[in-house]
C-alpha cells in the first residue's frame, strides 16, 4: 500500500483512498461541507482545499486519491488557509444570521468552521443579501422542511435521494447565484429513507419535522443502541433528556445499516410516550386489583409456579422483543418447572430494507429479537403449546399458570379479543413496561425496563449478534426483566441467584450451540455472526 505524509504524519492507506480519509487515519480534521463517505465526490464546496508537494495549485482533498507512494500533504499553509477564509467568506454572504433560533445549532458544520476558519466580519453589504422569500418551512414531505436561505448548495441530499434511496425527488432548479433545491413537481420526498437528508445535510436547510424545535442538542445526552422497529438491527445513537427520547439518529456500523436509518425506525421510540407505563407491581385478589410490592409479587408468583395441585399446563410466551439473556432465562424458567409450553409471537411488519456498502439487509419481523430468543431455548417442547394457540386457539383457558413476559409483544397485546382469551387461563402474570389492555386484566403485573433502560444481545436477520446498553435508569419501582427473571428461577435453582448479565450470557454460551465460544466482553462494536443468513439480494434496488 501507498504511503502518504500529511503534515509531517505517515499513514499507509489502500490505493485509491482520498485525503481526506487519510487524514482522518492519523487524527488530521480535513473541513468539508459537499464531501460524505457514501456519496459520490464532486468537489462542489471547494472548503478542503490542500497543497500537494509538486502541484502548482491547491488542490481539493475529497477528490484527490492517493495513487503512488510519497506523496506529501500540507494542510494548514498560509495559502490553504487564506482558501478556506476566503470560501467561508463566501458560504457567509448569503447566509442568514439566524444560529440562536436555527434547529442546527450545536451540529451545524458551517457554525463550527465558521469560528475555526472563518473570520469574525463580512466585506458584503446587507440590504444585497440574496433571499428565498417564501421558502423558509417548505415542506419536501411528511418528514421534512426546507429553509431554502441557509442551504450551501453541498447537493448532498441530491445525491442521496440518487445514489442511496434511488428515488430521485430532489433536484437543482434554476442557475447561478439563484439556483435552489427542491422536489420535482408531483415527486414529494417520501421514500422510507427520506429523514436521512437530514442527517448528512451540514446546515440547517433540512430540519426534520418530528424534532424541530423540540430540544436544544445541546442538552441532549447520548447512549449508543439498536433500533428495535424490525429484526434489521440497526445501530442508533438515542438521544434524551432526563430520560425522555427525543430522537434516533443512525449509529455508523457499515455491517448493518451503515450510515442510514429508516424513517419507521425514528419514529419506534414514541411509542413510549404514547402508551401509559407500567410503574409498579399490581396484584389482583377476590376480583379486586392493588399496588404491591416486589416480594409479593414475587412470592406470589412462585406459590403458583410450585402448585402440585395443578389441573393444567403452566404456559410461557415470551416476544421478540426481549433480549436474548431475557429469552434464555424464561426458558430456564420453564425447565425449572417441567414445561415444555413456551414459546414467542412476533407480528409479521412489511419489509424494512436499509441499504450498506454489502448491498441491502431486509427485515419482515416487527420486533428485533425472534432469532435470538429462539436461539435462546425459547421454543416449544415435545408436545408443547405454541404462541398461536394461546392468541387464537383455546390452549390458554386449559393452563393453570399463564406468564406473558412482555406486556406489549404485538397488536394482539391491543386486542380485546386475544385479551379475553389469555384472560381465561386460570391464573395469569404478565410482565412488560406498559400499562395494556393484558396487563390490566393480569393477575400480577411486573412493571420492568424499555430497552433504552436495559442491556442485551439481540440477534438481526442476517444472525448479527449486537450488544446494546441502558441510555439510563429506569423509574425507581421498575426493575430489569434480567433480574426479576433471575430472581423467580433462583428460587427453584438457588445456584444462579444474583448473576450478571455477562454470567447469564455466559451459561446460554454453554448451553446452547449458536452462542457457543462467545463472551459478552468479546463482542465486537459491529457484531458478531452466530449463524449464515443468505442475503435476499447481492445489492441494492435503483
């Protein structure tokens, strides 16, 4: 491989990789607005500009690979920043000074470069200014706003809407000085990829309409996740404040979704505020339904587990969005008590398909974790009931003991119909986060953690096994259904009381074949592929 000298730093990089990304390899923060490492270069913003021993004129970083060895960069010259003074001086004629109300603020490049290169008055008259009036809060779809005024014209959603969505709503119109985007007539910007233009726009042209004006970035704090929309297993960043989401944005893993997010799997994180919480244990007698404690709710439970006088099966249903952990101790849970009548219900969604350097990953499920629940030991027995015959048969009215471990595991949570039907088995748990139509009709209820409250594995379409982490701590009367898990199988198996997730993780390692040889320390930023999936198709449409 080639190697190049950036500001007297050495990096070897394969041929054909541009400046920079190869400054990025040794630390070096090359400024650009047009450039994007999924888009096509074009060189549109002229802002990483360099000189190149032996060019006689600077030269734009995004569009100059490194081809042979010994090439030498220079990055900060007096004459490589008098260029970016001079095409920040020209990004600013036009633009409106409108930072302290522009929802860009705190992660808008043209802010930050503005104080990094730029200078701190302009030569241009005001009253000269060019304007879009009019264009202020158009609407180019249900998901996003132009402010034609603050755009750079980088073309980067241009290029998305062309290169990755292979849609192509969006345009240039008009020429010069007066050119604009826009969306062709007719053609608005809907496709299932559209908010990403939001993302990778440098300004504060496109704001999305679910978050504008919502929160101040600044204030938000930020936790690394999975999406839990579909079993693609995207990777998010889950932004908040005081616990309380306030958007997804899409987490680099260029094995999965790569830089993309689709727009269902933003809006996933609403259903938390939409749907009333689960905040403590409830338990019913005579008919009548009270707040309780954990130990009771608890010894309860266990008193009913350990009946011998059962006329019955003792029944589990567990859901793909528990996390494998979860799923691997519910099993356990079962074999505890002699059950082979668990078993998981997943809701078939319309495909998600998210585009990545590999091609595209699509996923039909609408839950993240079928595969590793599945995996997990979650499946029936010999001669065990199965999640349809609880939802739409009459297996539930023959079981003595019914624990639904997810309060919300699909539509039919919803349903009044499914409700009445897992209603009639004679004693009936369920937990979950929300507060349903089943868990108001449960005889105990356990309130525990969303996933932005806990941590797991989830296992994605393709096998991927994905760790994710708490963004932070659940309310003060709801536990992680790891440890209420935990807890109700150490009182038949004293031996497992008050293990970590990294020791549960490590006994379903032992226990069942598809995570064997794994260690929850080891699990890679990108995941690690339990099993070979075939992709549906080697790349992607458009």
């Amino acid at each position: 491989m080639p190697t190049v000298t950036i500001d007297d730093r050495i990096v070897e990089v394969p041929a054909g990789t541009n400046l920079i990304e190869a400054g990025q390899r040794v630390g070096i923060q090359i400024p650009h607005y047009c450039w994007h490492p999924r888009l096509s270069v074009v060189g549109q913003c002229r802002m990483c500009m360099v000189e190149i021993e032996g060019m006689p004129k600077l030269q734009t970083a995004c569009s100059t690979q490194v081809v042979k060895d010994g090439m030498v960069v220079r990055t900060k010259t007096p004459a490589v920043l008098e260029a970016q003074r001079a095409i920040m001086e020209f990004l600013l004629i036009n633009h409106p000074l409108d930072c302290p109300i522009c929802d860009q603020a705190g992660e808008c490049a043209l802010q930050d470069y503005g104080f990094k290169h730029g200078q701190a008055f302009s030569r241009f008259r005001y009253e000269e200014k060019r304007t879009y009036p009019e264009k202020e809060r158009v609407p180019l779809g249900p998901h996003v706003l132009l402010n034609m005024n603050r755009c750079i014209h980088c073309t980067r959603c241009v290029r998305f809407t062309q290169e990755i969505s292979g849609t192509g709503e969006i345009g240039f119109f008009q020429r010069g000085a007066r050119k604009e985007i826009g969306v062709f007539p007719g053609r608005p910007l809907d496709n299932p990829l559209s908010a990403n233009v939001v993302d990778i726009c440098p300004v504060g042209a496109l704001t999305s309409t679910r978050f504008r004006f919502a929160e101040r970035v600044w204030y938000l704090d930020k936790k690394p996740s999975l999406c839990t929309g579909c079993d693609v297993g995207c990777n998010v960043t889950i932004e908040h404040r005081r616990g309380r989401i306030r958007r997804y944005k899409p987490r680099l893993n260029p094995e999965v979704n790569d830089h993309w997010l689709c727009d269902f799997g933003r809006t996933t994180a609403e259903r938390y505020d939409e749907l009333p919480r689960l905040l403590a244990p409830r338990i019913r007698k005579d008919g009548t339904e009270r707040a309780t404690g954990w130990r009771e709710a608890l010894d309860t439970t266990t008193q009913r587990l350990r009946a011998r006088s059962h006329e019955g099966p003792l029944a589990f249903l567990g859901s793909g969005f528990l996390s494998s952990e979860e799923a691997f101790l519910l099993a356990a849970l079962a074999d505890a008590v002699d059950s082979p009548h668990r078993a998981i219900w997943v809701d078939s969604g319309p495909a998600r398909r998210i585009p990545n350097p590999q091609g595209w990953i699509e996923g039909r499920d609408a839950a993240p974790n079928r595969r590793g629940a599945e995996l997990a030991g979650l499946v029936p027995g010999k001669g065990g009931i199965d999640a349809s015959e609880l939802l739409v048969g009459d297996a539930a009215a023959r079981c003595s003991f019914l624990f639904v471990a997810d309060s919300d595991f699909g539509r039919a949570a919803h349903d009044p119909k499914v409700v009445e039907r897992l209603r009639a088995a004679q004693f009936l748990v369920v937990m979950g986060w929300a507060d349903t139509p089943l868990a108001r009709v449960a005889d105990i209820a356990l309130p525990v953690a969303t996933h932005a409250e806990r941590e797991g594995t989830f296992v994605n379409v393709e096998g991927r096994l994905q760790r994710f982490s708490p963004a932070f701590p659940p309310p003060s009367q709801v536990r992680e259904a790891l440890s209420v898990l935990g807890e109700l199988l150490a009182r038949f198996r004293p031996d497992v009381a008050g293990r970590s997730i990294a020791e549960v993780f490590a006994d379903m390692a032992a226990q069942r074949p598809a995570f064997a040889g794994r260690r929850w320390e080891a699990i890679p930023a990108t995941g690690t592929v339990l099993e070979s999936i075939a992709r549906v198709a080697p790349a992607a449409e458009g």
